[in-house]
C-alpha cells in the first residue's frame, strides 16, 4: 500500500530519486572525458604515463601552456581566428537570412525549382581538388576569402531557418503589407526579431565550425602569420613532440614536467574554452532554436 507523505507517494519519491541518481551518472559519463583532459593538462608528465590522473592534477604545473605561449605566436593564430570567426558567422548569417526569407514564402515564383537546384548541391559537390584549383585561380591563396568564400552558407542550416520562418504566423506578414510595408522592412523588423532562437542557434553552428576550421585552412593559407589556431596548435604539438625526441637521452625540467599528451591535452583546453564560455548564454536560444527550426508547424 502506497502512503501519501506530503500527497506524494513513497513510490514517486522512489522513482524520483532513482531518476536523479541515473541522470547524474549519465552526466558523469559525458562530462568525464572533457575533465580528465583539463586536469591532463596541469599534470606532470610522471602522472599521466604512470596513469595517476583521475579527477584531480597530480603534481600541478603549467609547462604545457608555457610551452604553446612561448614565442606569442599563440596569441596572433588567436586573433585571427576570432576575425575569421567573427566576419565568417556575420556573412553566413547574412545570406541565410536572405535566402530563407524569399524561399519560406509560396508567393515565390519559381520557388520549387529554386528549392530543387539547391537541393542538388547537398547531394552533389566538385571534391577537393576542384575547388583548390579554383581558389587558386581566383587568386584568394593566402587570404581569408578563401576560407569565406566557398563557405558562404549552409544549404542545411538555410533549411532550417526556411522552415523555422514558415511556422511563423503569415496575418502578421500580411497586416504590415496592408499598413504599406515592403519586403525588406518585413523581413527586418517584424522576421527578424521572431527569428532570434534560431538566428541564436544557427550563429553558434558557424561559429563553432569557422572557430575548429583546419583543413581549408590547412590548403589555402601558407602564411605563418594568417595562420588560425587550429592549425597553429597542430604545428607547435609536432614542433613540442620532434624537440622531446631530440632531448629524449638528456634530463631536464621539460623532460619531467613535460610530454606530448600534456602538451595536447592543453591544446585541447584552449581550443575549446572559448565555447564553452559563450554556449551558457546562447543555451536558451539554442536548445528553442532546433526544435523549432527542425520541425515545420
């Protein structure tokens, strides 16, 4: 027999309890792994070979992080991410709007074979090698047009802002034509300011993609001094592993306090830090976002 305490009853509570314990251990599980590479990277090298690192750094020192900053260059790779970033999310935003906004509405003409020519380059793309040859010929080698351009816009994520925009009520769209608005005067101030879960939720999918960009990056930026992050932090971990191989037979404070896992454990950190300070504040517009966006009505 169930007893009420509190008009709740003993198995509710049971099953409550039984809920959170199941929920925080799953939570565990995916959070472990990002914590043990954060408390990999303020290791000793002693402590993550002899495998000592569990939940807390053992032996605590930095040399990792000393080692990526040393010659500032860190600090220049950052500063250009952050402008590809920024100027990528800014244009990809740009013309998803635009192109979502006419495609969500029926009263386009053509809108079905425009819909069925951009659904064929989601099925279909030139490759690699094409599109090296072309950036090439442009002339966009070692600029940031070469990585924004070809990139312009998702045609997925135009997708999901097309299908976001049609759920939105159309008397709104057509009391403000009747009140003489046009297009673009719609579209920025009565689209727009619906469309923010969405906008939210899609800027954060190019951000995250233009902040880890590293192959395209990779291909057309030769310039040590264009370099963006991603790729920057690859190459001081192939530098920081070849001087550890040189220096295996001598003995020394990088030898103790240093090693290639710490050293990509720390990578690692400062690639991914900058997103999780911004994800906090875009979480409520992102998690609406995607479920709204991703399901028409």
């Amino acid at each position: 027999m169930n007893t009420p305490i509190g008009g709740i009853s003993v198995w509710s509570r049971i099953g409550t309890t039984a809920n959170y314990i199941i929920l925080g251990f799953l939570s565990f599980l995916a959070l472990y792994p990002l914590w043990y590479v954060i408390v990999s990277s303020f290791s000793s090298s002693r402590a993550i070979t002899s495998g000592e690192v569990s939940l807390w750094p053992v032996e605590f020192n930095v040399e990792g992080y000393l080692r990526l900053f040393d010659d500032g260059q860190l600090f220049v790779a950052m500063w250009n991410t952050i402008i590809v970033t920024l100027v990528g999310t800014l244009m990809n935003m740009t013309l998803t709007t635009l192109a979502a906004y006419p495609l969500s509405r029926r009263r386009l003409i053509g809108r079905n074979m425009l819909l069925m020519f951009i659904i064929f380059t989601m099925l279909f793309v030139a490759g690699v090698i094409p599109n090296f040859i072309l950036v090439k010929q442009l002339g966009l080698m070692d600029t940031y047009w070469s990585l924004w351009l070809p990139a312009l816009i998702s045609t997925y994520n135009m997708f999901v802002m097309k299908t976001f925009m049609e759920g939105l009520p159309e008397e709104i769209e057509e009391s403000a034509a009747i009140d003489g608005a046009g297009d673009w005067r719609i579209l920025g101030q009565i689209i727009l300011p619906l469309c923010k879960p969405i906008m939210a939720a899609l800027s954060l999918f190019y951000a995250v993609g233009w902040w880890n960009s590293y192959f395209s990056v990779l291909l057309y930026i030769t310039k040590s001094s264009k370099q963006t992050l991603t790729l920057k932090l690859y190459q001081m971990i192939q530098q920081v592993n070849q001087s550890l191989l040189n220096a295996s037979g001598s003995e020394g404070v990088d030898q103790v306090m240093l090693t290639p896992e710490g050293i990509k454990a720390a990578a690692i950190v400062i690639t991914v830090t900058p997103i999780l300070i911004l994800y906090p504040f875009l979480q409520k517009h992102f998690v609406k976002g995607v479920l709204i966006g991703s399901v028409k009505g």
